[in-house]
C-alpha cells in the first residue's frame, strides 16, 4: 500500500512537472515554426554569427520568433541591413535602414499644386500658347526612441565586407 502511495505521488509530481515544462516551452504557431525553421536554414548556409552572445543563432532566432508570434498583430518586424570594411559603420548603416522602413510605415505628409497659364493671341496668323508646372512636396518628420535590436548578426564576406543585419520587433 505505502509503495503504490509513493508511485501515485510520484506520477502526479512528473505530471505536473511535465506540464509546466510544456507550458514554459512557448511553441511557435505552425507558420511561424516553418518561418523559423527557413530563416535559420537560410542564415546557416550564409555563414551568420550573432554579435556579442552566449546563445547560438537558432536560440536567438527562436526567441525572436516567440515574442513575434506573441504580439501577433499589434507588432510588426523590421529587418536593417548594412555594409562596409569596417564594422562600426556596417551597424550604423543597417540601424539607419531599420530606421527609414519604420519612418517609411509611420506615414507622412504630401502636399501638391499644379499651375496652368493659357495665353491666346489673335492677329492674322492666331497662336495659343499653353504652360503648365505641377509641384508635389512630401515630408515626414518621426522621432524615432528606443529602438533597439532584439537580434544582432554579422558575417565577414570573402572581399573583407562586413555585413551587418538587426532584427527589430516593433509595435504598430
């Protein structure tokens, strides 16, 4: 009787164990598992690194893939991509590219004026003259905080190229 009690407990306590594993695993929705799959596929064959990190590549990705999948529609990704010889200036360019396709989704202001003079003149030999000169100003003005890179990788091509490529997740 007290061995069958042990092995009851015993059962109850992998059952629950068991359970909050599985409930802190945070699994991926199938699209996004097949995303995730790709893109690390597609990262390892290119020869990607993460920058400044214990994790691997896949542990990074699957994380960013997870908060992706949990903000669902309020949040949108943005990918910043840079190039140079030298690795400061490849962030710096993949962060001011992340930075314009933000802006680029914030919207902005287009403005438009279209000018037209028409002139005639009658005499012997009749002339009509036609001008036209059309205006389209755009601008956009966004102040861009606290927009950091939940994923920072790079990778060092055959000329000595540094790219750069940042992972933002971003709400709408």
């Amino acid at each position: 009787m007290r061995l069958l009690n042990n092995i009851t407990i015993a059962f109850i306590a992998l059952f629950f164990t068991g359970s909050a594993f599985c409930w802190s695993a945070n699994p991926l929705s199938k699209a996004m598992q097949k995303a995730y799959k790709a893109e690390c596929k597609q990262l390892k064959k290119e020869g990607w690194k993460l920058d400044n990190n214990t994790l691997s590549v896949e542990d990074a990705m699957l994380e960013y893939y997870q908060q992706l999948d949990k903000g669902g529609q309020n949040v949108m990704h943005i990918i910043g991509f840079g190039q140079s010889k030298t690795a400061n200036i490849a962030l710096q360019k993949a962060m001011t590219n992340a930075r314009a396709q933000w802006t680029a989704t914030q919207g902005s202001n287009v403005s438009g004026s279209t000018t037209i003079q028409i002139s005639n003149e009658q005499s012997a030999s009749p002339t009509s003259k036609q001008e036209s000169e059309s205006t389209i100003r755009s601008s956009s003005e966004q102040v861009v905080k606290g927009f950091h890179p939940t994923v920072n990788l790079s990778r060092t091509l055959p000329d000595g190229t540094i790219e750069v490529r940042l992972y933002y997740i971003t709400a709408r």
